[in-house]
C-alpha cells in the first residue's frame, strides 16, 4: 500500500525519488536479511506460530508507519514491516505444500499467492483512497489495524503432523543443485523489475499519462484485482498440466508468461492513450503473475520436504537483496533521466530473467529434479510421507 502514497510522501517530507524508492529498498533488505532464519524455524518449529507472529508484527509496524514524525522514523519502520513479511510466506508456502498432493503443488500455491496479490490490490485501492481523502497518516494506520484479526486467527490453523526432527539440510547443500540456484538467479531478475513496477506504477501513471492520484489507484488496483489473480491461478494449473508431460513443464510455463508479458509492458509505459496504459498493465500483470505459484511448487519439487521452507527462506534473501536495489536504481535513473527510461530499463532486466530460466531448464534436463545430493534426505523423507499420506494422496 505504500505505492499510491509516494506522491503524498514526496510532498510531505520533501524528499528525492531516490529516497521515496529507498523505502522500499529497506523492506526488501530486511525481509531478505530475516528470511533465512524464519525458514529454518519454520522447518523445525510450529508453523502456524510463526505465521500469526509475522502477521501481527507487519500489523503493528504499518501502523507505526503512519505515527512516523520523520522521514527516517518512516524508513525505521518499513524496515520492521519486512521482519513480518520474512516470518511469513516461508512458513505459510512449506505448509500448503505439505498438505496437498504434490501433483497439485502449483496449482495450491497459486491459489494462496492469488489471496496475497488480492490484499495488495486492497492496499492499493484503500491507499490511493484514504491517502487522498485523509492523509497518508490514516492510510498506514487503517492497513495496519485490518492485519491483527487475521493474526489472531492463524493461530488456530492446523498443521500436517511434524515429522520427527532429523539431520538438516545444509544452505551450501542446497546451494549445490545446480537448477536451484539458476532459479535463485533467474528469480532476483524477475524481482528487481517487478518491485520496480510495483513500486513506481502508480507514481508514473499520475506524473506521465495525466491520472490523478485517486485515478491512477483505483485503475491499477482493478487491473490487480482481476488480472493478477486470474493469472495466479492460470499459471498454476498450466504449470501443473505441463509438469506431467515434462520434468521441467512448470520452469517452462514461467519462462514463457514472462516472454509473452514484456511487450505489453512497453505498450503500456510508451502508449500516451490511457485505455492504452492500462490494457497494457492488465494483459502484462496477467502473465507476470503466471510467476507465484509454480515458482514455489519448483523449489520445493527440487528440495526435501525437511528443507521446503529453508529452500524458500534462502530463494527470498538472495531475490530481495538484489531486487532491493530495483526501486531505488530505478529512482536514481528517474533522477538523471526520466522514469520511462527507468522503466524500460527494469523491462530488460525482466526478460533477461525469464531467458535465465533455460538454464534451469538445462540443470533439470541433466540431473532431473531430484539432485543426486539430495538424495539420501529425500528417500528418508518420502519413507515418512508414505507412512503419514496427506488427505487426497
């Protein structure tokens, strides 16, 4: 939600780009930087914890937001807001995938991602919103205070049975599947330009093509609404119809939206038509989301299901730390040269990644999914899940 403020941000604290981008830069540095050990906990501790933890701790860190008196309060706690995103999703994904078939994986995993790209069209709806109508104050307090009833509640999920505690898989074993870290590097591409776009849409959309404030929000929060979580989940059952004919099918499916998403990017960053602009958002955002779900599903299709939320926990820090930098590169070329230019250049990087992915595709091809490294961890494993089916096996 912090995307259709940036305007209001710019003028209250009369700050640079660089520095409205840097905001998002600390997020995704802490969320990186926290990631790692929040996949180990989750692979050994109660999930369901650590996900109501996570929550709450975002809830209360956006509403400090809106209490920030400075600018470096502010950056202060949207640093904080990346602990309660790390906690998170590492947790959340290893149990989903845990509970469910594996032939299923992607399609699973979309369907969360799908409820994830929903709250963030929320926020950038209710921000745009409450930011024009009521300050930028009220925005963060009101985002923030909607997060602690679900909070409270995740901690009544139910979990599959944890298997009883056993060797850990190493991050230099992990980092030893060849296909696992092409994904890894493919994957901080497709952040840094998505973070990018995510981070300057709306921005861009009010300085470029004449949307007001409240205009550009709602527009691209529709477009959000619609066509990221129709896309989530037609990435999921693609990739999973695609995985049965094919090791790498789901790498595959990736590759291809990100290819067949770049052109209408550009279409809707050079169009001076607005229906134009957004006609080109909404058919990208379709297929960029293809991205969330099978991304998963292939990282723990690679991993035993002891290391599913490390394999995430370490995929993110090395994504965001590197995706970090997108907004606030972006910001810096916007500053010597103009935000089309900035987006055109994060478009490059997005196609550079999905090319990445052929690589992937290489490894999985030579090795197979099933890296002989992680072999003894898996066969172990598997004996366990073959003992405690999940319902639906």
């Amino acid at each position: 939600m912090l995307n259709p403020l940036l305007p209001l941000l710019r003028q209250h604290f009369n700050v640079t780009d660089s520095q409205l981008g840097s905001l998002q830069t600390v997020l995704l540095i802490v969320l990186a930087l926290a990631s790692i050990p929040s996949g180990y906990l989750a692979d050994r501790f109660s999930q369901h914890t650590i996900i109501a933890a996570g929550v709450l701790f975002w809830s209360v860190a956006s509403m400090c937001s809106g209490l920030a008196p400075t600018f470096a309060a502010l950056f202060v706690c949207r640093g904080l807001v990346g602990i309660g995103e790390a906690a998170y999703a590492p947790a959340a994904q290893a149990m989903i995938s845990d509970s469910f078939p594996v032939e299923h994986r992607a399609l699973t995993q979309s369907i969360f991602a799908s409820g994830m790209l929903l709250g963030g069209a929320g926020g950038l709806a209710l921000g745009g919103i409450m930011g024009e109508r009521h300050g930028w104050q009220y925005a963060f307090l009101i985002v923030g205070a909607i997060g602690i009833i679900p909070g409270l509640s995740a901690f009544k999920l139910k979990e599959p049975p944890k298997r009883p505690r056993s060797e850990v898989v190493s991050i230099s074993c992990l980092l030893s599947v060849p296909a696992y870290v092409a994904m890894m590097i493919a994957g901080t591409c497709i952040t840094f330009s998505t973070v990018s776009f995510v981070t300057w849409g709306v921005d861009y959309a009010t300085s470029y093509k004449d949307f007001s404030l409240k205009e550009a929000a709602l527009s691209l929060a529709v477009i959000a609404l619609l066509s990221l979580v129709l896309g989530a989940l037609a990435g999921g059952y693609f990739a999973d119809l695609l995985q049965k004919r094919f090791a790498y099918g789901r790498i595959l499916v990736i590759a291809a939206a990100f290819l067949v998403a770049a052109p209408f990017l550009l279409l809707a960053i050079q169009s001076d038509e607005k229906w134009m602009v957004l006609a080109g958002f909404f058919v990208a955002s379709f297929f960029m989301s293809w991205y969330h779900g099978p991304t998963t599903a292939v990282l723990h299709d690679l991993t035993p299901q002891r290391a599913h939320a490390t394999a995430i926990g370490v995929y993110m820090f090395v994504t965001q730390i590197v995706g970090a930098l997108g907004p606030l590169l972006i910001g810096r070329i916007s500053d010597s040269s103009d935000l089309l230019v900035a987006l055109q250049a994060a478009t490059g990087v997005m196609v550079f990644g999905a090319l990445l992915m052929l690589v992937a595709i290489y490894f999985v091809r030579r090795d197979g999914m099933h890296h002989p490294r992680l072999a003894a961890f898996r066969a172990e494993d598997d004996a366990y899940s073959a003992a405690h089916p999940v319902k639906g096996d």
